[in-house]
C-alpha cells in the first residue's frame, strides 16, 4: 500500500470526461422526461417542461463538443487488437470474478474500448438526429424525416443508457478503486495489475510471471 | 336600370335574394356574385342543391362564381349582346318561348309602324349630324280607337314578335362564336339550358350586376336579357326575374332618392325649361295609355310630384304657386357624371362637393381626372376616411405646387356608427341601428349637410342673391334643425296627411291638392303610424317561398316581386301552382302583394301597371339607341364587327372633346382586350383602411392566361405592366388557366383582367386600374366603358418599391 | 345549448393512448362540415377566425394567387388553399378551407410529451393548451395534415381550437357563424354525417361520381368533415389519401419506449443482482 500511485488520467482527460458524463445524464434525464411523462418531473430542476426543452439541445451541443475532444483524446487507445478478441471472448469470466481465465487488459479492455465506441457512434445518431428535432420547423412538414429522427433519438437513448448503467455500476460499485482515476486520476498499483495487467507492466515495468 | 324602366315600367331587380332559391336555371352574367354579393349569392347555391337548378356562368373569366357553377362559358369582353341575341334566335327557331305568357303579358302582337327598319347597323331615323336616332318611325300603327293596332296572331309582318324574329335571325350560333370566341357547340350547350325556363312549369333567372352596365352599349345588353326573359315567360314569377344586384349595401336606397342625373327622389323626372307651369310638365311626364285596359299608373305622376313639392316647400308650396314648382331647378344639359368630369376639364366646374364617393379611383381615365380636379377651384371631400379624391395632388406624377385647388376634408361618421336604413338589390328598405359610437369630433352626414344649409341660408338672409327662395322656403322641420334625426327624415320620406298630421300608410293616398306630403312616393308605408316597417323582423313566410311581408318594408307597398301578376295566366291562374306568386280566387288576389288591383279581375287590365301598354314591351322606343338591342363592339375593340363593318360601336354615344384621341387605333399597338373588376376581399376601395381585408388580398395584381404570360416571358407571382393609351399600371401577375385564349373572327384574342381597389391612400398602395379606362360611356345612362378596352403588357422586372 | 367540456384524453397522460370511455359525457359529439362544392372561397371565415381569436395580422404579399397566405402560420389557423386543376376537359378550380381537422384519434396528442399541453374534449374538440406547451413541436410531427404551426417568438405551437369558447357557450364556430353560402356547417357529428351523405348525393345528380365524405378512418374519423366533389383527386385538395394518427417511426417508437422501459428497469436490477452474486471486487483481494 506504501507503492506509488499510477497516473491514469491527466487534468484534461477528467474534464472532458466528467463534461461528456454530466451532459451526458443531464440529456438522458430530461430526455426521459419528454419520452415517459411519468418521468416529466424530472424536467424540474431545470425549469420545467418549456425550459428543458430550450435547454436540452443546448446541454446537446455541448455533450457533441465533449465528445469530439473526447475522441480526439483517447482514439489511439481505443483501436482493437487481437488481445481484445480473445478478452470479449472470456468476458463472462471477467463479469464472475474469474480473473485467472480473463486474458490481460492494456490501458483498455476490450469492453471500455467498445463502449467508447458504442457511445460514439451513438453521439453522432444524438447530434445528427437532435439538430433536425432542435429546428423541427426547418424540415417541416417532413414527417417521416422526423419521426424517423425520433425514433432513431430514442433508440439511441436506449442504448447509450443501458450502457451507462454498465459503466456507472462497474466504474464504481462492481470495482471499488476505479472511479479515483477520474476524480484525482490516480489508481493504485494493485488496481492496475488486477484491471488491466498490461498497462500496469508497462507503467512500472514489472510482470506478474 | 333605364332599360329595365324601359321594358317592364320601373328600374330595379325585379324580384329579390331569398327568391333566387325558387328558380329552376340562374344564369350569372355580367356579375360576379360570389365575389361582390356572396350573402346574396347563398340563394343561387341554394336553388343549386335544392331544387336542382342549373347555375350558369358566362364572363370573360372563370371566376369564383364559376367555381361552383354547373357549367362556365368564355366570352370577349363587351360580346354580351351577341351571346343574348343569339339566344333570343334560338328560343324563336325552336319556338322555345312561353306562348301563352308572351300573348297574355307582352307587346308582341303590338304593330309597329311602316317607316321602321333596320339596316346596315342603323335603326330608321338616324341623323348623322346629330348622332341620334328620330324616333318618330319606331312608333306603333294605331287603330281608329287612338289605341295601338294589334294582331293577337303574332302573325303580322309588322307585329314585334316579327320584327323581334326577323331582327335577331341574324345572330346564329357561328356569328355568337365568331364575336364572342367561344365554340358554336359551348354557346348551344349553354343556350339549350337557358332556354328550357320557357314553359308554365320551369322558370329561370338572371344575375346581372356592372359587368353588364358599364358598356356603351350596357342599356341595350339589359334590354336584350330583358326580351329573353319576356319570350321565356320569366318576369314576375318567383324564381324568375331579372336580378340587378346592387354593389353596395345601399346603392338601390341612393338610386330611389335621385342619386342619378335627371330624376327626383321616386323616379319623378326634372323639369325641363320648356315646362314652364307644373301643368306642362306633367302633361309630358305622363304618358297616355297604349291599349285598352292599361293601368298606366304614371297617370298618378302629378300626386307624387305635387306630394313631393309639399314636403320640400311645405306652406310656401300652394295651388296658387303651382306647389313652388319655380322652386325646382330646370336642366339644360345632361348632368351626368362623364359631363361634369368634362367641364372641369374644360375649366367650366368651380367645385364639388362628394359625399361618400371616391371618384378620382371610381372615375375612367385617372390622368383625365387629375387634370380635371386640378382646374378645380375648390373642393370638399366628406367621407370617414381619407380618400385618394382628397388627396390627389398626391398621387403618383402629379406636381402639387402646379395645383391651387383648395381642398376641405371633414370627417364625417361611418354608416357602422349611426341609425338609418339600406335598401339592398330586391328593394328591401331594412332599418338597422348605430353599432358603435363615432369618434369624438366627428359628425354624422346629417349634421353636416344642416350646417352647410343653414349657414347658406344666414348668409342669404344677411346679404341675399341670386334666387333664394328655394333655400328661404326649403322645410326644415326638425326638432334640432341643427341635427335631424333619421327617425325624422325617414317620416318625412314616408309623407303625411296634412290636414290630420298623420302619416301615411300608401302611396294611394296620395292627392295632387295640397292636401298630402311625401318626400318620396315609393317608400310611402314604410314608416306609417303603425312605426317604423323598416325595422321589422318578422320571419313568417306562409307561401313557403321566402317572400317574408312581416320583415323590413319592400317599395313599392311592400311588394316583394315585381310584376306579379304576371306569375298567373290571362284567367288569374298560376303558371306553376307550386311557385304562386299571386292567385286570383274569383273576390282578390292572394299571395305577395299584388302589382294590380287587390280586387281588380284578371281580364280587366293588363299586368304591367307601369307601362302605358299595360303589358311588358319587347319592343320599346324609351332607349336613345334603339327599340331593339344590336351587337356594337366598345370603343376599343380588337376586331372588327362582322355584323355591319361601317357601323362598328354604337352610333349614338355621346363624344366629349379629346376623347377620340385617347383611343386605341388601328395604328397603335394595343393587342389584347382588358377588363376591370372587383374581388370579394375588397370593398371598392374603403377596405384599404381594413387591416384585416388587406391581409387577405394584400396588392394590386393583374390576372393573365398562361399562354400569353408564357410568350411574355412573364412568371406567376412576378412583375408585370399593363398599359393602355391613357395610363400605365404595374403590379404582380397572377398567372391563370380560367382565362383562355379565345378565337375571334379568325383570331386568337387575349383578354387581360384588373382589379380596381387600390389607389395612393390607405394601409398598402397600388395602381389604380382606372389609369387605364376610357373615358366614354353608355349612349343612355352615360355610365362609362370600364369593362371592356385594350392594352398591352409586358413583364416589368423592376419591383415597384 | 352550452356544452359543459369533459377531457376525453390529454398528452403526457396514461389517458393518452387509452381513451377513458368511461368519462365520455352524454353530451353531443360534435363535428364541423366543410361543402367543398358550395365554398365561394370568399376567406370570410379566415377573417372571423382571426377576429374571433384575436390573432395578429400579419403582412401579406400577392405570391400569383388568390390565396392570401402561402401557408397556416402561428397566428393564421385557417386558410383558402386555392387550386387550378383540370378535370377532363373542364377547368375547375378547387378552394379548400385548410385548417385543424380535430382528428378522433388524434396524432398531435398521442404525440405529445407535455402533460395537458394538447387536450381532447368528448365533445370532440382537440385544444392546444400553450401555457403546458414546451415548444417541442412533436405535434407538428404527430398531425398528419400539416397543421399545428410553431411561434419561434412565443416558443409554443397553436392552431385552431374550433372557437373551443364559443362552443362552450353554446355558440357555433366563429368560421361556421360568418360563412355566407353556409359552405360550413355545425352540429353532432351524427347530423353532420347525414348532411354530408346528402351532400354527396346531391353532387352525384350533379354528375361529380367521385364525390365523397373525407372522415378519414386512419384518424378514427375527424371533427371536421369535407364534403369533397372530386374525391378521387384528393391531393389536388393538399388532403392526404389514407392519414394515420400514428405514421410507423412513431408506432415503433412507442412499442419501443414500453420495451425500453422494462430493459432500464432491468438493468438497474441486473446490476444490483450481479452486486450480490459475485460482491464487489477489489484488487485487494487478489493481493
């Protein structure tokens, strides 16, 4: 526990990540508020229904500027390898605690990158499809268009919030020492070489074997 | 309406709104009803989908009214007359006429004299010079008896039913195709409807409105609609009828108190100044009965006259004065409109006073206007809003340091702000109240025209002049002088009895001693002891046909269509039991009011009481320009006139000086046929005040077929100019296929059309069509040639700002 | 007669897709009967409807029709469309009052998210409530005639809420009240029908064969009819042929919503369950 603590994450890293993450819920929240409305309470702390309408799109745009930086960020990271093929292979080990059986992870396992991924070609569906529902008066009467844009919006919520749920619930409840690196960015060594065995080789240059 | 007063005995619509759903076929022509009468207009779909009536169309375009018309024909502007005679040809081919109606009720079997004919486009007894007609030959043979010859057989080569025959023989379907421009087969389809209406059991009517009135020759296309009414047997039955609908909502009421030139309130005559006595003029005001058994009820003509005197004059009015006969101004020249805008011209009018009337922009050749009013001295524009009259140094091009007319404008209160009464098209006298209250400062015309005649008379009083009598002796018995009231002027019109003080309830009460007042005959019994009649709002309508006694009062006695009896055979019976307009039960008639004796028989006299014959005339001498209608082309004419190539427009219009010279000739490039009219968003032109209305028709527009707009380069919703040899007018095309091209004598005819509501003053701007009108009028009325000339267009491609 | 309003359904509802039958009144269901054949085109009732519901006038420009506007806008809820169109060899030229046909199924509603922005009353009636409108537009997307117009100044959509007011004042429509030809009618939809089959027949005399009703069923019908003299030209009356108050993106995704809802659900307790299967781990423990 004296070891030192790895950097996981720099300054700008966290920024761009907890913009995207706050956006990100804010989106998600009002845009439940606008698909249930039993949930359109939720449009509450932002002012109600009216303004959370003017200001989603808003919070939108800047989610889709998050986002972008985001990519710019972390791309070179993310492109997946071999390792990954065979790490989604034994991911039901790695979701049962069965570490022995899971293939070592670089600074990525293949699950992170496909969230990234996944929730980047979402943002492009939400920015795409939420600029036709921001100026629906722009397209009208183009009905299909729209409604096609709605539902692809949705769908899009969806997904992303489904996996939201995955990240939150694994970034912090599942795996106890992981949200530090987007508060201080830092993680422990001993997170590093249980999580992602690779990159903890080459931050200390030690291997397990 | 001088030639329905010609052909049945009284000038105005003869039957009324709520009647046209009583009809069998209505042809709508020269109007535009679902444009400038659509409450009216209710009554025509009505008869549409209710009893299956046919409602027909013929216009130069295809209008709104055509929208839900059964069937729509094109026509030439200014062809109507060749349409209606070609008409009135096929009814006498097919023997398509009402026989038993055209015995019973019209001068067919009437002989008219040998010296009459018609040749070469002329009637017998034009004088050159003169341009006019003697009529001495058009008069009828008379018997020993003093009373007109007649053949009861139609068969006698002289009788009118012959002359009608022989007259309009030439007016076959290829000659109404080659004037008008539509298909010999369109005009056949249209005139097999038409002309179904001539049995006892089928009955048409006819919707005619400006379109037909502003030609020179619109008295004669009246005329020839009134003759195929007659041989249709159509007058006086409901659902008959020749309807001239009135534009605004109290056109009728300002007709019957002497709005035109020449008449007194009441269709009373001015005197001329060879009457020098009362008794003078009316020995020639009252016409002598043609034919035994004629109520020639004209023959009353000194009561009303006497009346009127009495309610002018009052005490200074006496059997020994001749009732201040003196006191009535004596007309030396027409007066009418077109005469007055021409001695402005000419510098000979000092000033005018216009009351509710906009006449720069209702007015043909506005630059001939302008001028007009620039002579003027002085003029005073009376009106709620700020006209374009009053403000004429201001419209476009004109200099207003070159002008010194001095112009007064008060401001007077909107009909909406005060009391009184409309008469709409079918007579009706209706009473409504004051809506609003006028701004503060704003008097009502009543209050004005008090003033005016009060300060004459103060300033008579104080330094007299030239004949005062008439203003010193005018009545003016009002509890406020300063200000009568309608409810005072409206008894006063109605009349009283002089000697009791109370008033009357009809104009058979009326006596040429002195002993009654009436200010107008006509509407005696429409304010009467029992109240105000105008203002009643009874809705019972026992016969079913909408006729309505208990609402509002109808002139004349509250009858509600004219001529009825005329709606019943020679023995009292109707014609069509189930549209009875009056029966005779062996004691009276029942029914409408009838236009007879209550309790005259049928046999006893003949239906048409306001003529001398009796009966309705198919033939009549009253028109300066013939007994019988003729096809003239307008002034401005694209083609020649096939009928009588030397005689090509009317020979008798009257020619102010300089007109000829503002007309298109054969040199001048004025290629297609233009005509001018009004849509349903605008009321003339007070409607420019309206926000409302402006929104839904904004700008001045100007309608052309496709295929010329094509050939012109000139896109829908563009710029386009129209300019003909008196004016230019600009504004965006409205491009159209309900206007089509149309072959003429061999030719293809363009027609353009404009809209007349736009001027310089009001919420948006635009040309004013009348820029481009002649100045030149009908032959009898005067009423000028708006809706037939030419232009040219071209597309304009710098936006007017 | 006044009309007490009963809400039928209103957006962002549960009633929203399940009518509430049981809250039907048992008072008359209206609807309002547009007689193409007999419509003169005058804009009387695009006048009375602006005075009658205070809305702005708006500056117009002549665009080469009779038409006044190009198109409904926030404070023009009815409008002439005006259309030239040849029908064999006649010309006929075909006016069409455009405005909120008040759908029984109505797709603005089921479309939007506010609570009690759009309300349905029994008597028919669909009215736009703007102080609940959020401005989303998703009724303009929902309406499958084009109608619901959207203020970018005022942030809400409005359209004609058939003189809701005058109705429940007893009174009929503002645009029925001033119609001269009396081209529209007033009255329990019931009356309306049989009018318009009438109508209908009397324009088959007339030889108009295609003629028909447009009470659309795609839309449950509509509470405002026509009277249509060419029904088999229907889009030269800018009428679509078969509307749906549900076009299929928006059937999809509401199916989708219902599932999408149950999936957060899950997934919210799949994570609490895998919480308590396999407990928190910490790298501690591989230590």
């Amino acid at each position: 526990m004296s070891e030192p603590l790895l950097h996981r994450f720099n300054l700008l890293e966290r920024i761009v990540h907890w913009v995207v993450g706050v956006t990100y819920v804010a989106l998600l929240l009002t845009g439940l508020a606008f698909a249930y409305p039993p949930l359109f309470w939720l449009t509450a702390p932002l002012g109600g229904g009216a303004m959370a309408r003017v200001l989603h799109p808003y919070i939108g745009a800047l989610f889709g500027v998050a986002m972008l930086l985001m990519l710019v960020l972390w791309i070179r990271d993310m492109f997946l390898n071999r390792q990954d093929v065979q790490w989604m292979a034994a991911v039901r080990y790695y979701a049962t605690h069965q570490r022995d059986k899971v293939p070592p992870a670089g600074k990525y396992n293949a699950g992170q990158k496909l969230f990234f991924w996944v929730q980047g070609v979402l943002a492009v569906v939400f920015v795409a499809t939420g600029v036709m529902l921001w100026f629906p008066e722009q397209l009208a009467p183009a009905r299909t268009l729209l409604s096609s844009a709605r539902l692809l919006h949705y769908t899009a919520t969806l997904g992303g919030g489904l996996f939201l749920v995955l990240h939150v619930y694994l970034g912090t409840v599942a795996y106890p020492g992981t949200a530090r690196s987007m508060i201080d960015g830092k993680v422990t060594r001993q997170w590093a070489r249980l999580h992602h065995p690779r990159w903890h080789a080459e931050q200390t240059g030690l291997t397990d074997t | 309406m001088a030639s329905l007063a010609a052909t049945f005995g009284r000038g105005a619509m003869t039957n009324h709104w709520k009647d046209i759903k009583n009809t069998d076929v209505v042809l709508v022509m020269g109007a535009n009803p679902a444009e400038n009468h659509p409450c009216g207009f209710k009554w025509a779909v009505e008869a549409r989908d209710t009893r299956g009536a046919k409602l027909l169309t013929i216009d130069p375009r295809f209008t709104r009214t055509s929208a839900v018309a059964d069937r729509h024909m094109q026509i030439r502007p200014g062809s109507d007359i060749a349409v209606l005679g070609g008409l009135i040809r096929h009814i006498l081919e097919n023997d398509l006429q009402h026989t038993d109606y055209v015995a019973a009720h019209t001068n067919a079997s009437f002989i008219v004299g040998s010296a009459f004919g018609f040749q070469d486009g002329l009637f017998s007894g034009f004088d050159e010079a003169a341009s006019g007609y003697d009529k001495t030959s058009w008069e009828y043979e008379r018997g020993p008896d003093g009373y007109v010859r007649r053949d009861p057989t139609l068969q006698h080569p002289r009788c009118v039913f012959q002359l009608l025959k022989n007259h309009y023989s030439r007016y076959t379907p290829d000659v109404v195709a080659q004037i008008a421009g539509c298909t010999a087969d369109e005009f056949l389809a249209m005139a097999e409807i038409i002309c179904s209406t001539g049995t006892a059991d089928r009955v048409g009517t006819i919707m005619y409105a400006v379109g037909w009135t502003m030609h020179t020759v619109g008295s004669q296309i009246i005329r020839t609609a009134a003759i195929l009414q007659l041989l249709l047997g159509n007058i006086g039955r409901p659902g008959g009828g020749i309807n001239a609908l009135r534009g605004h909502a109290n056109v009728q009421g300002a007709t019957d108190h002497a709005i035109v030139a020449a008449l007194l309130p009441g269709y009373l005559k001015v005197p001329l100044p060879q009457q020098a006595t009362l008794a003078d003029h009316v020995r020639d005001s009252t016409p002598e009965p043609l034919a035994p058994g004629s109520v020639n009820y004209w023959a009353n003509y000194s009561k009303f006259l006497v009346s009127q005197l009495k309610s002018w004059f009052g005490e200074h009015a006496t059997g020994a004065n001749d009732y201040a006969y003196d006191h009535l101004p004596k007309q030396v020249s027409d007066a009418t409109w077109l005469t007055m805008w021409d001695q402005a011209h000419q510098g000979r009018l000092e000033g005018f006073v216009t009351l509710g009337f906009n006449p720069l922009l209702a007015g043909p050749d506005v630059p001939r206007l302008l001028q007009a009013m620039s002579n003027l001295k002085w003029k005073v524009v009376i009106d709620p809003f700020m006209l374009d009259t009053a403000e004429f140094w201001k419209a476009p091009g004109m200099n207003p340091a070159e002008i010194d007319t001095e112009v007064l404008y008060l401001p007077s209160s909107h009909w909406i702000e005060r009391d009184g009464s409309f008469t709409n098209s079918g007579r009706w006298a209706q009473w409504k109240e004051q809506a609003v209250p006028p701004p503060l400062g704003v008097e009502p015309d009543t209050w004005i025209l008090s003033e005016l005649f009060w300060r004459v008379k103060e300033l008579y009083q104080q330094e007299g002049g030239a004949y005062d009598a008439p203003i010193q002796h005018l009545t003016w018995d009002y509890l406020n002088p300063r200000l009568p009231t309608t409810v005072e002027l409206a008894e006063e019109i109605n009349g009283r009895d002089l000697s009791s003080g109370r008033l009357l309830s009809s104009f058979g009460q009326l006596a040429d001693d002195g002993s009654t007042a009436s200010g107008n005959w006509i509407y005696t019994g429409s304010y009467t002891e029992e109240g105000n009649q105008m203002a009643r709002r009874g809705t019972a309508d026992p016969t079913g046909l909408g006729m309505h006694h208990d609402w509002a009062f109808a002139w004349p006695a509250n009858r509600r269509v004219l001529y009825n009896r005329a709606s019943a055979d020679a023995g009292g019976r109707p014609w069509d039991a189930t549209r009875a307009g009056i029966a005779w039960n062996g004691r009276e008639w029942i029914g409408d009011v009838p236009d007879y004796g209550r309790t005259t028989p049928p046999d006893a006299a003949g239906a048409f009481i306001m003529t001398a014959e009796g009966v309705a005339r198919l033939f009549s001498t009253d028109l300066v320009d013939g007994p019988l209608s003729e096809h003239y082309e307008p002034v401005e004419s694209p083609v020649r006139n096939p009928l009588h190539e030397s005689v090509p427009i009317n020979p008798t219009i009257e020619w102010y000086g300089g007109i000829r010279e503002t007309l298109a000739t054969d040199g001048d490039d004025f290629p297609y046929a233009c005509t001018v009219y009004r849509v349903v968003e605008r009321e003339h032109f007070v409607t420019s005040n309206v926000p409302r209305l402006v929104e839904t028709m904004p700008d001045f527009f100007v309608e052309l077929p496709e295929g010329l707009a094509r050939e012109k380069q000139i896109e829908n919703g563009g710029q386009v100019r129209v300019w003909s040899k008196r004016g230019s007018v600009q504004g965006t095309a409205i491009v159209t296929r309900r206007i089509k091209p149309l072959q003429v004598d061999g030719r293809t005819v363009w027609t353009v059309g404009i809209p007349v509501h736009w001027g310089f003053v009001g919420l948006t701007q635009g040309s004013m069509a009348n820029l481009l009108t002649p100045f030149v009028g009908d032959a009898n009325t005067r009423c000028p040639e708006f809706k037939s000339f030419l232009v040219n267009v071209e597309r304009a491609d710098v936006e007017t700002a | 007669m006044a009309d007490t309003l009963t809400i039928k359904r209103t957006s962002g509802s549960a009633s929203a897709f399940i009518p509430m039958d049981a809250l039907r009144s048992s008072g008359p269901e209206y609807s309002k009967l547009v007689d193409i054949s007999r419509c003169i085109g005058c804009k009387g009732c695009e006048v009375a409807c602006k005075e009658w519901n205070e809305l702005q006038s708006e500056p117009t420009a002549n665009f080469g029709s009779y038409q006044s506007h190009k198109d409904l806008t926030p404070n023009t809820w009815l409008l002439m469309r005006f259309n030239e169109i040849e029908v064999g060899e006649n010309l006929q030229w075909l006016i069409k009052k455009d405005a909120c046909l008040h759908c029984e199924e109505p797709g603005c509603l089921y479309a939007c998210p506010a609570p009690g922005a759009i309300v349905q009353y029994t008597n028919g009636i669909v009215d736009f409530n703007q102080e609940n409108c959020i401005g989303c537009q998703y009724c303009v997307t929902g309406c499958p005639f084009d109608i619901p117009r959207y203020s970018a100044r005022t942030k809400t959509v409005s359209k004609c809420n058939m003189c809701i007011d005058r109705v429940e004042a007893g009174l009929e429509p503002a645009c029925v009240k001033t119609c001269p030809t009396n081209a529209i009618s007033w009255g329990s939809k019931r009356d309306m029908l049989a009018k318009a089959d009438k109508a209908v027949e009397t324009l088959k005399q007339r030889g108009f064969q295609h003629a028909t009703v447009y009470d659309p069923s795609g839309v449950g019908g509509t509470h405002m009819m026509y009277v249509v003299p060419h029904g088999d030209r229907l889009a030269d009356y800018s009428l679509p042929t078969d509307p749906t108050a549900s076009p299929a993106p928006l059937t999809a995704l509401n199916f989708l919503k219902r599932i999408g809802a149950y999936l957060f659900g899950f997934s919210l307790v799949g994570a609490l369950g895998h919480l308590l299967a396999f407990g928190q781990e910490s790298p501690d423990e591989h230590e």
